[in-house]
C-alpha cells in the first residue's frame, strides 16, 4: 500500500497540472499561441537545458558497474529499435509510427528514478548511473525515429528520393537542440569539470521550467476528437511500455544477479510512464502529438498500479 500511495503521489501531479491546462484552454485562458510558443520553448531551450543540467552534474566514475552499465545501454536501444520495427510493421498509418515507438519505450526515468528508487531502496542507490547510461540514448534514438518518421512522411507527400530524406534526416538529428543539449554536457561530466555557482542556478531555473510548462501544454492542446481517433493505438503502446518491455527485461536482470538498487534502477528504466517530453518531441518534430498526448495520459494514469505490482513481484523473488 505505502508503494500504491507513493505511485499516487509522483503520478497524479502530472495529471492534474494536464487537467489544469485542458480547463484553462476551454475558458480561453490559454490560447492556441501559447501552446504554440511554449512547445517551442519547452523543445528550443528548457529541454535541452535540463538534459544539460542532468547529464554535466553527474558523476559518472562513482560507484561504475561495467555490466549495469551495458545492461542499461543495450536494453535501451534494444527496446527502442524491437517497438520502432514492430510498430512499422503493425501500423496501418504510417504517421503514427514516431510517436507510437517513442511513446511505448521511452519512460521519466530521470524526472521519476531517483525519487522512485530512494523510496525502495533509502537512497538514490544506482539510479543515477542508470540515467548516465540510459538517458541519453533515450533522447539520441528518439531523435532518430521522429526525425526519419518525419521526413520519409514528407518524402511521400513531396516525392523526395529516399536518399534525400536519409540525408536530410541527419543534418536534423545533428542540429537537433536536444542532442546539442546532451553533447554540451558529456565533457562536464567525463572530466569532473564543476559549473560555477551563478550559471549553475541560472540553468537550475530554467530547467525547471521544462516539466510545468509541458504539462500545460499537453493539456491546453488537447483535442477530445483527436484523442477517441488514437485511443487503441495509444492502449497499445502503454501496455507495450507498463507490461511487456519490464516482463521481457526484467527476468534478464534478474540472472546477471544485480543487486537491489540497481533492479531497482532498471525497473524505473522499463516500466515508468511515458515522459513528458514525447510530446513536446512530436509536436515540434513533425510527428503525432495527439497520439503522444495520449499515451503520457494513459500510461501515468495507470502506472501507480503497474509500478506497484512489478515491485510486489521483485520482493516477491528477493530482488529488492
């Protein structure tokens, strides 16, 4: 129960904060520009602001696992590349596949983990090391799906050849500020390197301007009709990101015998909602962001009671 009452308490902010900017759109307190120039800023600047922050204030030598470490990194983008190639495959409307593999692998691992975790565990354990190493790959092949999901959309609405799209999404995946973000902030964290104290507060604000933002957008941009016309997809991809990637995963975790903070960890990783930022991603990147609004909804509606369970069955078999 103390479990469920914590999912509840991380979970249900980020729904309130969605429902809050849904009412303020329908009493015209928030108006299509907003959510126009805060999706852009959400994307253009906080983002990649807080990518910066996360990544150049970690340590990533401390309390280093090799085989965490690859675990995380090859679990990360062998979910992504397994849900992006069956989404292909499954999809009808090929326009939905972006946000579809993105919404169904990518989770608030770094906004959720580490309090997650110390509430399992009594500390923050190895989720910080699960974030170095997961994180950014999270953002990088996100990237790369939306961008290519993209451009071959335009590549058939404009009869562009397939090696012009290729090429075009590459010099996007380069300029993207979200990959600026992360690549600004490696040196910092490879070399130990200390960001003074005022630039460190500056960049500490606008990060957290990154997650309130976002959510009212997400709600002062929902569309009820749009929402109904994408509910199955989006039930699918939240089952593949709350049940079926932990329930592939997980039980590989569980034979390289890794300790309880670092199953922890990787649950965080597996199984937490959809974050935020699909939907600022696909807006801005020319995916379906409906289908993505949908799936943050779904997923963190649902994820206090799949998140509870999946610790019920790692105490069950003594993993945390």
């Amino acid at each position: 129960m103390d479990n469920f009452i914590f999912s509840l308490n991380v979970t249900m902010p980020i729904f309130l904060l969605i429902l809050l900017g849904y009412i303020l759109r329908r009493i015209n307190f928030l108006t299509e520009e907003f959510v126009a120039i805060a999706n852009k800023y959400v994307f253009s600047i906080a983002l990649p602001v807080m990518l910066f922050r996360d990544i150049a204030i970690s340590d990533i030598m401390q309390n280093a696992s090799l085989s965490f470490v690859l675990f995380c990194m090859l679990v990360t983008i062998s979910m992504f590349l397994l849900v992006w190639l069956f989404s292909y495959l499954i999809l009808k409307d090929k326009t939905m596949v972006g946000a579809f593999a993105q919404g169904a692998s990518r989770g608030s691992a770094a906004i959720l983990g580490v309090a997650f975790v110390e509430n399992i565990c009594g500390n923050a354990g190895m989720s910080p090391l699960m974030i170095v190493s997961s994180v950014p790959f999270f953002n990088i092949l996100s990237v790369i799906i939306l961008t290519f999901s993209a451009d071959f959309r335009k590549e058939r609405t404009e009869a562009h050849s397939k090696k012009a799209a290729i090429k075009k999404s590459i010099i996007n995946i380069l300029k993207n500020p979200i990959i600026i973000g992360i690549l600004l902030g490696m040196p910092f964290a490879l070399f130990s390197i200390k960001i003074p104290a005022i630039p460190l507060r500056a960049v500490e604000y606008i990060s957290q301007t990154t997650t309130p933002i976002a959510l009212l957008a997400i709600g002062a941009g929902f569309d009820g009709k749009r929402a109904v016309s994408r509910l199955a997809p989006a039930l699918g991809a939240s089952f593949i990101k709350l049940i079926l990637l932990p329930a592939l995963f997980l039980p590989i975790a569980y034979l390289m015998h890794f300790g309880p903070s670092e199953m922890a960890a990787i649950l965080i990783m597996l199984a937490a909602p959809t974050t935020v930022s699909c939907y600022i991603m696909a807006k801005n990147m020319g995916n379906d962001e409906m289908l993505s609004s949908n799936i943050i909804v779904i997923t963190t509606l649902l994820s206090s009671v799949t998140l509870t369970f999946w610790i019920f069955v790692l105490r069950t078999f003594h993993c945390i």
